[in-house]
C-alpha cells in the first residue's frame, strides 16, 4: 500500500526542486532511495525494546508505553491477597525457550494489580532485546495491557507492524488481542462478550484477535457487542477455521517459541488486510471488507493478553508472548506523557465503608501542558459515590464510561477517562482526595456494598506535535498537491 513517502534531509529537497512536475511517482521513489510505508525505515512511532539483561527486567522496558494488568478479583482481596505464581518464557538468567531442552527454560512471575508506567507488573518484561507479557492462571480472568503513548492517525490508510511469536499451546482460553480506539474510549480491562469479564469494548473499536491460531477481525461502532459489530469475522477454512498450524504445520515457529513472525495490519476505507510473515518470509493475508467504511481514524493501539481458566484447555505453562519491532506509520501526533499516581485507593476492603471516608493520593507533574486528562480504574462504583477532589477543589463526580445496570452501579473494574481544567493543576505534587459520597436512591440491592477501589490512576499531558514533526522529512503528497495520490 502506497501512503506517503518520506524523504530524507536537503538533498531530497534538491532531488524534488530538480525533477519538477514532469517525472512520475515511481521515479521519485527510485531516485530518492525511498521505500512504501510498511517497508519504510521511518515510522510515525517505533520501538525495537533493545536490552540483554542478565535476568528478566521490568527497568529495561521502555518507559514510551502504559503497562495495566487487571484481574477480575474479589474486593476483599484486591490489594491484600498474593496471588499465585505461574511459569513465563525465559529463565532467571533470560535463557531459552530453547524446546530441544527439556524442562523449557522458565521463571516464576507473581502478578498484582498496581501495575504502572513507572513499576510495571513482573508480568511484563525484557529479555534479550524483546519485550514478553505473559499470564497465566491467577484469577477466573486476567488482562495485561500495553500501548505506546501516542496516537495512530490512519485517515489516509495506515499500517501496524508487530513480531509475535505464533507457537502452538494457548488456547482458546489464552489469547493476545490487538485493539485500536479513539483516545477518548480506552478501556483498560476490556474483554470480548464471550468472556466472564464486566468492561466490554467500547463504542468504537477495531479488534484483532489471534485466538486459537486464528486471525479474527472486528470493526465496532454506536452499540455495545455483540449488536454494535459493522464486522465480526474469523478465518474461516472449508470446514472450519484456518488454524495457522493447519495451514503450515512445517513451519518452525509452530513449535518453537523463540521465533516471531511479523503481523502487518493495514487499514484502509473500506478493507482490512492482516498479513502474518510465513517461514519464506513472503506474507499470508487475511481480507475484510468494511463496506461502510472505518467508525473512526486515529486512536490508541492497545496490545493485550488474556487469560480465561486457561487450565480449562489443558493449558498449564503456555503463558508468555514475545514482542518485537512494534511500529506504525502515518503522521506524527497525539503525543502524551503520563504521570502516576503514588499509590493505590482501597476505600472497599472487608464489606461495606462508612460513607464519607476519604483517601489521599499525590501525583507529581513537572509541567502542566495542554490538555490534561485523569485516567484510571474503578472497582464497583455506584453512581454518585465516586468523590474526587483535586488539589482542596470542591469535589466531582467519576464515572466509569459504561454501568453494568443502566446507569446506576457496576461491577468489577471499570476504566474512567475524565478531561481535566490544567487550572486545577500545579506544577509539582497535587493531591487526589477520594470520598465515599452517598447512597444513591437507584441503588435497590441491599448486598451492593458503599466504597469503591481505584488502580492505575494518571495524569496524561500532551506534548506538543508541531515539535515532533521530523526535520528531517516530510510528505511528498502533501508538499506537491499536484501528484495524483496512488
């Protein structure tokens, strides 16, 4: 697919005052030594994850991505109990997983819920210049989720390349997930309809699911699933799915683990096109019309791992995927930093809290920039109780995008986007009281308990995309508007 071109520092700029209007689009690109946009070397966003530790380290992962692990626990135990551990790919000195030896070279990861940018979660981490998520079977169902801190901006057709490896062993029960949705939508925890989890899609949303060794593609828009689907298809084979294993049971990432296979995912108007690398380094694709066009063109992409009682599928130690060379291209924008907060809110514990208690996190932030937004996860919210003040403010009201009862409660976790006045903000620590507010008359269920809990709290600042524009480059069709876009 032919998006733009990028041509590299003043002797492109020569290359294009010399030619002129006469030479045609492939010359430019010949001359100018430029490459497609999913062969390009420059990309709106890339990271290749280098770093050999000498163990599994969550220092080296880089610190442009969010990393949120939610597990669908009891509120009892959200941030008391210490849940079990499970196996990941690569030993305590990062060995393996070579399969000739035999046990797999692995380690013990214990998975919690205080995942964030600046402590990620040990299931997420670096071996030997790759990024791993892995998890196994710690509650009834787990979500880990990464996703670089900018936005893809696919309006004129657009590519997502990634490595993954693709080895036989997760299940239908374990699966990794692709998901692109407007920055406004992102939902943290947010599992399929067919699955034992409380935050569904959003309203818009393109999904790419590699579930069973199967590529399903999803376009969603205006109705929560499964009603809200524009497109909802799987690889379908002459009489079932197209396993890839199926497909080609002789390729060697079927079995071994250390080998990634490029995805390359284009988006296009009206079609998708997932293309997955084959042993001959020549692509399988996969093509879905989207008649009525993309819901939507530019939003996060969020890369996700879940975990549904995989043992249910036999699935004992299959837990780890293996990220590469993750990149997309198109314009540069929607750049933002993200700030922790320094702890956790536990306002819930044994039952039901007296309304009106109240809990104190800090977030530090070292500028107030444009756009300031408060993302985060809340647990079992009733509408009206979520109290929150910022820096001694009169309080507000935080709503997760979607109750489980039409609007009144919810259950289980709940991502909340909230965009905030950068009056309200300080430079340096500011304050985020939460309070227990009162019960809300909608509330008919006596064992709904008062109190709430709240993880993976940010504040997220735009940067300034005008200075993230590369000097160094820019698009051909744009600057010459008399070439007829291919």
């Amino acid at each position: 697919m032919f998006k733009s071109f990028i041509f590299q520092g003043r002797f492109a700029w020569r290359i294009v005052l010399i030619l002129g209007v006469g030479i045609g689009t492939a010359a430019f690109v010949q001359q100018a030594g430029i490459s497609p946009s999913h062969g390009q070397s420059s990309w709106a966003f890339e990271e290749t994850f280098d770093g050999d530790p000498a163990s599994p380290s969550q220092a080296l992962l880089p610190r442009s991505m969010n990393y949120v692990v939610t597990h669908r626990s009891h509120p009892q135990e959200h941030f008391t109990k210490q849940f079990g551990p499970f196996p990941a790919d690569h030993a305590e000195n990062c060995a393996g997983p070579n399969p000739e030896v035999s046990p797999l070279p692995s380690h013990q990861v214990i998975s919690d819920h205080k995942s964030s940018n600046s402590n990620p979660d040990q299931s997420f981490f670096l071996c030997k210049n790759h990024m791993m998520t892995s998890m196994g079977e710690v509650d009834p169902y787990s979500v880990t989720a990464f996703w670089p801190r900018q936005e893809f901006d696919f309006s004129d057709g657009g590519v997502v390349e990634f490595d993954v490896n693709i080895n036989r062993g997760h299940t239908f029960r374990h699966w990794f997930e692709v998901m692109i949705v407007p920055r406004d939508q992102i939902r943290l925890g947010a599992g399929p309809e067919d699955s034992p989890i409380d935050e569904h899609y959003p309203a818009d949303r393109i999904v790419f699911e590699y579930r069973r060794a199967t590529r399903g593609i999803k376009v969603g828009t205006a109705g929560i699933d499964p009603e809200g689907w524009l497109v909802n298809e799987r690889d379908k084979g002459e009489y079932d799915w197209n396993y890839w294993y199926a497909l080609y049971p002789d390729d060697p990432a079927v079995t071994d683990r250390r080998i990634r296979r490029t995805m390359r995912l284009q988006l296009q108007d009206s079609q998708i096109v997932w293309g997955i690398e084959k042993a001959d380094g020549t692509f399988d694709e996969y093509i879905v019309e989207v008649p009525d066009g993309m819901p939507f063109d530019r939003g996060i992409v969020m890369f996700k791992t879940h975990s549904y009682t995989p043992s249910k599928d036999n699935n004992n130690d299959t837990f780890t995927f293996h990220w590469d060379n993750i990149r997309f291209d198109g314009p540069v924008v929607g750049r933002h930093d993200a700030y922790d907060a320094d702890n956790v809110v536990y306002l819930q514990r044994n039952g039901s809290r007296e309304i009106g208690e109240t809990e104190t996190v800090n977030i530090k932030l070292p500028r107030v920039g444009p756009n300031p937004v408060l993302i985060g996860q809340v647990n079992q919210p009733m509408k009206g109780q979520v109290l929150l003040s910022i820096n001694g403010r009169p309080n507000i009201e935080v709503e997760p995008d979607q109750y489980s009862e039409p609007n009144c409660i919810s259950n289980n976790w709940k991502t909340f986007y909230i965009e905030l006045d950068p009056s309200w903000l300080q430079e340096g620590d500011n304050s985020f009281q939460w309070t227990i507010g009162p019960r809300n008359p909608c509330v008919t269920d006596e064992n709904q308990w008062d109190g709430f809990s709240i993880k993976a709290l940010q504040v997220h600042i735009d940067q300034d995309d005008s200075a993230a524009v590369p000097t160094d480059g820019f698009d051909m069709f744009n600057f010459l508007p008399w070439v007829n876009r291919p």
